[in-house]
C-alpha cells in the first residue's frame, strides 16, 4: 500500500487557500462589527424592546457577515496564488 503524504484534491486546495485561516479571521470581524453594530445602535440609544429579538439579529449578523468575509478572504488568497503561479 501507497502512503500519502501530500494531501490531494479538495483537501490540497482548502490548504493551498488558506480557508481555514481566513474562516478564523472573517468571523473575528465580524464578532468586532456586530458588537460594534449593537453597541451603537442598541446599548447607546436604549431600547424598550427585549433584548433577545437584538441579541438574536445580532447573531443573524455575526454569521452571515462572517461567511461573507470569508468568502472575501478566501478570494484574494486564490488571487494571490494565481498570480503566484503565473510568475
């Protein structure tokens, strides 16, 4: 039997592109925005409604601006690379 040291196809190019790298600092920003969205919007002015309908669209947005960044990040490592290879 064959041992592989390399990882191949989809594994090879999750690594070559950083995702999970890029996973970790898109949802780190987006923690960053949605705390700074909720304290400027919710804490700053006060609110008479319940604070579990904020905190819930709160996390709504953590996790969908989260995976936008990401894709985003990922993007311009896949730019980087194919620009690597060409030279």
């Amino acid at each position: 039997m064959s041992e592989r040291t390399e990882p191949s196809g989809r594994a090879a190019f999750v690594r070559a592109l950083n995702v999970r790298r890029n996973a970790k600092w898109g949802f780190a920003v987006s923690l960053v925005v949605t705390l700074a969205v909720f304290g400027f919007f919710v804490v700053v002015p006060g609110t008479t409604r319940p604070s579990v309908l904020y905190v819930a669209l709160g996390f709504v947005l953590a996790v969908s601006l989260g995976g936008l960044t990401t894709a985003v990040f990922t993007l311009f490592s896949a730019i980087r690379l194919a620009r690597e290879t060409e030279a």
